[in-house]
C-alpha cells in the first residue's frame, strides 16, 4: 500500500506517500519495470539508505528487499498477462496503485483494456496529474477510492460500478493487504467478491505474507515487519499460517477458487531473483 489509511476513520483522505511506497517506485525504475517519471527525490533516498540493510539481509538470509519485492511484481504481471491473453480479460482495477508502473506497461502493451488506478484522493490527484504528463489514453485513468466505505462515490461499490458489467474484469493489489488486521481486510475481500460476482468471470489478484512459524528465515520476516512498521508509522501484521488456510479463508469469504503461487515455482519461467532459503510471500488468484 503506498498510502496511509486509518482503519478507525473510513471517511478521512489521510493520504500519503509513505517512505515505502518511494522506495517501491524506485525498485520498479531501478530494475527496468518503470519510467523516469515514477521515480521521486525520496525514493532516491530511500534507496541510498536501505542499501547497507540489503547487504546485510543478503549476507544472512540470501536474499534481500528488492529480490521480494521483484518476485511478487512479476509473479502477479505473469497471472495478469495470462488472465488478459487466455481468458480475454478487458477490465482492470488496481487498489492503492501508488507509483506502481504496473497500469502504464499493460495500457502500452494491450491499448484495447481498460485500465483504472485507484488509491485515495491525495494520491490519485497526483497520479492523475503523471499519467496526464505521460499522456495516457482514455482508457487508462486514475479514481480516487477508500476501499474501506462501503458506500458513496469513493467506494470499492462506486469504482467498479463505473464498468461495463458484461466485460471480464480483474482488480489487483499489491503491498496493500498486509497493513490491515486480516478481520478488517477480510471485510474488504468479502466486498469484493459480492461485486466480482456481477462480471463474467470477476477475479482478484494480490500478494500476501504469511505467518509461517516454522519458515527457516522467519526470524528475519519479524525484523522486515518491524523495519515497514516503522517506515510506514504503522502495523504490518500477517496473514494466515499455510497455504491451506489462505484458500479455506478466500473461499469463506465469497471466492469459489483459490490458486496460491509459491514464486519459487516461476524461478526458471520468469528469471526471477531467487533467495538462498524458501520464499517468503504468496501471490493469489482468486475467482468467483
């Protein structure tokens, strides 16, 4: 999530740019997934200051920040492209899009999908005001949109009532579900699914990190969730302990079928960074 939200108050923007949010946007550019555009000053720096907690992280653990967030970014691009060349896909909404590229490189790869980013109004004015410089077409815009209202004109209800209800449709997140207790977001997914539910086939993508225990590196998950909870002025909590819960939750909460995908299965497929232990987030796709 690139932005803060208070779970207490669902009516305030308290939008802003959290310090991980730049540093995501510079990760994108650094690694030739971005424009010039996304990156910012604090991005920069960020970068510059998380560099010796990289090199730590990679002595240790075999891996570090960027080689997760990498996995996770071209992990869900790879289930996205499939959903829109296989299953003929033409809507897409991403939550709390950010400085995510994600929206400009599908709209210049596939120009006949609608594209829509939502993230609260701070941020979607200041996206909406880069993809005007960047001269976006039409079909790939920016919505403001509280997905934690559940009515009213920034709602999740609101944003894909806007589309064509006889058009495949997929909304994504990414960095988003981890800042909320699993209860408050499980709400939001519940949500969701009821309104997947009126497409021809409503499917959801997202990443998500575990709570796996027993994970070799577990001791240094604890150490990332404190290193966001600080750069984000907030809680991090994790999200069920095994891939059998992930699903079983999903399905509870309106989805018909639940894919977990271990980014350790794509190493080979995506040239992906790999890290020296087992993996440490989960995409999901998830349908109604």
């Amino acid at each position: 999530m690139t932005t803060s939200l208070s779970v207490a108050d669902t009516s305030a923007d308290t939008s802003r740019i959290s310090i991980s949010a730049h540093y995501t946007g510079y990760v994108w550019y650094k690694h030739g997934l971005s424009a010039s555009a996304f990156v910012t000053p604090m991005g920069r720096l960020a970068n510059a200051l998380l560099t010796p907690v990289n090199a730590l992280l990679k002595g240790l653990a075999g891996a570090h920040i960027d080689t997760f967030l990498l996995q996770r970014h071209q992990v869900l691009d790879h289930l996205l492209t499939e959903l829109i060349e296989q299953e003929g896909v033409e809507q897409i909404v991403e939550l709390a899009a950010g400085l995510s590229p994600r929206g400009y490189r599908i709209s210049e790869r596939y120009p006949h999908v609608t594209y829509i980013e939502t993230d609260l109004p701070g941020m979607a004015a200041r996206k909406a005001a880069l993809l005007q410089q960047l001269q976006r077409p039409d079909r790939h815009r920016v919505q403001a949109c509280n997905i934690l209202q559940q009515d009213g004109p920034e709602s999740l209800q609101a944003v894909l009532g806007s589309l064509d209800k006889q058009r495949k449709t997929v909304v994504i997140s990414e960095g988003l579900v981890n800042y909320f207790p699993l209860p408050v977001i499980r709400e939001v997914w519940s949500r969701l699914a009821r309104e997947l539910h009126e497409f021809p086939t409503g499917t959801y993508l997202t990443d998500l990190y575990p709570d796996f225990a027993d994970h070799p590196s577990y001791r240094y998950v604890k150490f990332a969730q404190k290193l966001v909870g600080f750069f984000t002025r907030g809680e991090w909590p994790l999200h069920y302990p095994s891939d059998a819960a992930i699903q079983a939750g999903f399905g509870q909460d309106g989805f018909s079928k639940t894919e977990v995908h271990d980014p350790a299965a794509y190493y080979e497929r995506l040239n992906l960074p790999r890290a020296r232990s087992a993996t440490l987030v989960r995409l999901i796709r998830a349908r109604t």
